[in-house]
C-alpha cells in the first residue's frame, strides 16, 4: 500500500477489487482545503476508463506485474505475435491489450511484455521507435527547423507532425510516451 500522492503513470493498482492501469494524473493542492490526486484509471481486462478522485491520506494498492524481454514478430489479424527471447516461445497478444503500442511495433524489435497471474496484459515499449515516413506534404522551399509541423503518416500507420523539411521516404525517431518527432534518424 502507498500513500495517492505516491501514484505515477504506467502504474498498476488494485481498484474496487479488479486491475487497472494508471495513465494520467494531476496533484490538485484547492487554498485552503486538503490536496487530491485526479487519477485517469483504465481497467486492464474490460478496456474501459474511468476518472478517479483520490484524497492524499488515502492508500491505494499497487500491484507487482511481471515483465519479461521478447522479440515482436508478425501480426496475424487482430493477434500479435512475440517470441520470448530466451526459450524461442511464440505468444499470441490480442490487439485490443495492445492499444495504440501497434503503431509502433516493426518485425524485430524487442519490448518488455507484461504478465498478470501468468497471463500478458500489454507491453512496454522502447523509450523511442525509428519509422520511415510514407505519406506526408511536399517539402517547401525555405522550411528552416523553426517552420510549422505537418502531418504525416509513418510505415505503420501512425500519424505524427513533423517538420515541414521532412519528406516522405525519410526516417524519423519518435518518442513512444508522448507520440511525438524528436529527430531524423539515419
């Protein structure tokens, strides 16, 4: 058990008897009367969200998940295949555990699959990903660093703002916790 006020994001915790995954939170200090913990919750096996008002006194339990290092392969439908790095093991993820982690996801790369009672609850992917810019504007001419974004969509399917210099063909490193450019990558 920990105090809210010691809540952060990625956490898991044990609400109203069932899992959820903590994915935003805001300390709220209101003048005069005692601070909370607004708390974004989503549960893990219904895929549902809910928002959580936490007093700072109170204590939440925070639940231990298990994560182990494997290889993402190929995805066949709605399931996505991993290979445990260690015994070549193949397992199946189903797509809506994932979320939004398939935009990210190209043959090969490893990630930390999370487990729950033996049984994969999602994943945790790299601090950033390298994908290749499939449609996006053309350039314009004089674009500088400073230029306004646009969009553009990457060989997975995702849809970031880039710099108007990018163009399609290149490749570009993304930051996988806030969805957003960070450089050209080589």
């Amino acid at each position: 058990m920990i105090p809210a006020t010691q809540m952060k994001v990625g956490m898991y915790i044990e609400f109203r008897g069932e899992l959820y995954r903590i994915v935003k939170l805001e300390h709220i200090t209101p003048g005069r009367w005692k601070g909370y913990v607004q708390a974004k919750l989503v549960n893990v096996m219904k895929r549902t969200g809910t928002e959580q008002r936490f007093r700072s006194e109170e204590t939440v339990e925070v639940v231990k998940v298990e994560q182990k290092e494997m290889e993402y392969i190929y995805n066949e439908g709605d399931s996505y295949y991993f290979m445990d790095t260690e015994t070549y093991e193949q397992l199946p993820i189903q797509k809506n555990f994932l979320e939004d982690s398939v935009f990210y996801l190209l043959p090969n790369i490893k990630v930390d699959v999370e487990f729950y009672n033996d049984s994969p609850i999602g994943i945790k992917l790299p601090k950033t990903v390298d994908l290749v810019i499939t449609e996006t504007e053309p350039k314009l001419k004089g674009a500088t660093v400073t230029s306004s974004n646009k969009p553009a969509v990457t060989e997975t399917g995702l849809v970031i703002q880039v710099p108007s210099f990018v163009e399609v063909g290149d490749k570009v490193r993304i930051d996988t916790s806030e969805n957003k450019y960070i450089e050209r990558a080589k």
